[in-house]
C-alpha cells in the first residue's frame, strides 16, 4: 500500500489539469459538479471549448454518449455510439478540432460494441448536435 502522497497525487494532477486547461484560468471547474449532474454515466474524456468560457464536451464510457456541458449538462446528447464497455474498453478519448469552431469537428475513440474494433469516430457540431459521423481510423 502507497503513501498518502502516491494515493492522491493522481486526483490532484487530474485537478490541476482541468484548472490549468480551462479556459480563462481563473475559472474553476468542480469535477463533482459533473459526476453529481444525474444526467451523466461515467463521465471519462473532456474536450473544453475555446472561448467559451466553461462550456466542454465529455464522454460516457459505459454508454457511449457524448454530452455537452454548458450552464449544466444537455439533457439531450450529443451523440450516442454503441460500444463495448468491458474492462479498458468504452467511449473513452475526445478531441476538438484544433480550428474549432470555424472547423466544427469533433473526434472521439472508442470501442465498437460490434467487433470489439477500437475506432476514431469524427462527428460535425451543428448547434451541439452530432452529425454526420464518420470512421477515420480503424485500429
């Protein structure tokens, strides 16, 4: 069994992470305020929106939805893909397109429920609506 440090090093780099990369750097993210939304199911991937102020997309790894968080979390997704969520596997990364929103992409990593493939799935945002989804990498 680790020290005190070693157990909470992590949570705490994961803390300093989110204040550092939200944007506006004096804002303040509370993780709780994600996992407490009865709305979201294993929040595990966020991708901040830049120059919005909060406003971040984060990803449900058991159920594959891709939701977003904006003054409280959309009740409606963003979308929903089906995935298989044993073990390591789920809808687990995101990513924005780095000409966001000028380029309305967003990319996300998960684990088809169909074959087990691991796959890069890019969705365009229409007014926080995923359309369009496309496979671009099949790992």
């Amino acid at each position: 069994m680790g020290s005190w440090l070693q157990r909470c090093s992590a949570p705490l780099l994961i803390l300093l992470l989110l204040q550092i990369s939200a944007p506006g750097y004096g804002q303040t993210f509370r993780v709780d305020t994600l996992a407490r939304a009865p709305q979201s199911q294993f929040p595990y991937g966020l991708a901040f929106v830049p120059g919005s102020g909060d406003s971040f997309f984060f990803t449900e790894k058991n159920n594959g939805t891709v939701r977003l968080f904006e003054n409280g979390v959309r009740l409606a997704p963003f979308a929903v893909l089906p995935v298989e969520s044993e073990g390591e596997q789920g809808l687990l990364s995101i990513a924005l397109d780095p000409g966001y929103p000028a380029s309305p992409y967003l990319y996300v990593f998960c684990t088809r429920a169909i074959d087990r493939a691991n796959v890069v799935v890019r969705f365009r945002d229409s007014a926080g609506v995923g359309l369009d989804p496309t496979i671009i990498q099949l790992t």
